[in-house]
C-alpha cells in the first residue's frame, strides 16, 4: 500500500495511541527517521546489522512511551528518537567494553553504568506490548528476542538454554527473527526497498 501523503507528528502520536492500527505511522517512522539513525550508529563503531537490532528496540520503546503520555510532543519525534537510540547505543557500546574487560581480567570495582531510557523500560514495562508483536514470529523467536532483550541473558546462555549449536548461529536467528518483526510494520514498497537494503546479511 503507498502512503498517500506524510502523517504530521501530532497525526502520528494520535495513530499510535489510537492502538488499532498504527501501521502508517510506523511505516512513517521507518521511511524518515532510520537512515538517520543508522548513520548515527555505523559513525560510532556500529554495524548495520547493529543498527537494524537498536533502531528496532527504538521503535518499540518509542510507541511504548507514546501509550503511557511519557511523550506528548513536547519536542519533534525525530529529536526524541535520535535522543533514544544514541542512549541506546551508548548503553550497548558499553555493555560490550563491560563485557570485554571481564574476559581479559576482573579488574576491581566494576563502574555502575546508568541504564539508558530503553534499557528501563523494556526491562520493567514493555514485555507485554513486544510480547504481542512476538506472538506471530513463532516460538523459537519469541525464546530468542525474550531471552535477549527482556532477560539481558549473554549469547552463550541464550545457546546453552535453546541448545544453539554457536553464538553465531544464535545471532544469525536473532538477526532474522528482527527482520520477521520489521516484516509487521511495513505497508510501501519504498520502505521495503529501503529496509532490504539497511536490513541486507553481510
């Protein structure tokens, strides 16, 4: 289905919280605001398969705050979510420094990273909202993305517990159960076009 005409930002909010079909607004989302956001992440030390994983949660966390009038509009939508996925990133780019430093060595106290808005709210408020996007992607997806993004659980125990046979062939599972979900929120070939490109396998 093409897009008849661009959605304002309050015609947008409004789609969202209406919760009956918000399909426009997302796609809406998609088509404007993820070049920007993926340059965002590829320029500090991203992958475009990356940004296709934080863009997503984005997504998702930004509906999620439109619902509960955590936003109302006070600032434009593309600020706010340039603010919450370079958040997002920041919270990631350090998990994995974390993570890193503890391969090579315990080294003393370990600094108290302020989670990022995202990190807060999938953890303590968006389970049930993602849960329902989950519910069409199959079993061994909603596992995957619940165990990820929900329980916080490192790449090796999402293996150990799912019985993957590595971390790469998690990741690769991971990366299309990510691609499924885009799949939902997409109605114009254009934003097809565009996703395949953002979303392509190295």
């Amino acid at each position: 289905m093409k897009l008849s005409r661009n959605l304002t930002d309050q015609e947008i909010l409004e789609q969202i919280k209406s919760k009956t079909d918000p399909n426009q607004a997302l796609s809406q989302l998609y088509s404007q605001h993820y070049g920007m956001l993926e340059h965002l992440i590829v320029t500090n030390s991203g992958l475009a398969e990356d940004a296709a994983d934080v863009i997503q949660e984005v997504m998702l966390v930004f509906v999620k705050m439109v619902r509960e009038e955590k936003f109302r509009g006070e600032a434009s939508i593309k600020s706010f979510l340039y603010s919450i996925c370079k958040n997002a990133w920041i919270t990631e780019l350090r998990k994995r420094k974390s993570t890193q430093a503890r391969h090579e060595r315990y080294e003393g106290e370990k600094d108290q990273i302020d989670l990022g808005i995202s990190e807060q709210i999938s953890r303590n408020e968006s389970l049930k909202f993602v849960m329902d996007l989950f519910e069409k992607l199959g079993e061994k997806c909603k596992q995957v993305l619940t165990l990820f993004y929900y329980e916080e659980l490192p790449m090796k125990e999402i293996c150990e517990r799912l019985d993957f046979s590595s971390e790469q062939v998690l990741r690769n599972k991971k990366y299309k159960c990510l691609q499924s979900l885009t799949e939902q929120v997409k109605s114009s070939e254009s934003l097809s076009e565009q996703l395949q490109k953002a979303l392509r396998h190295e």
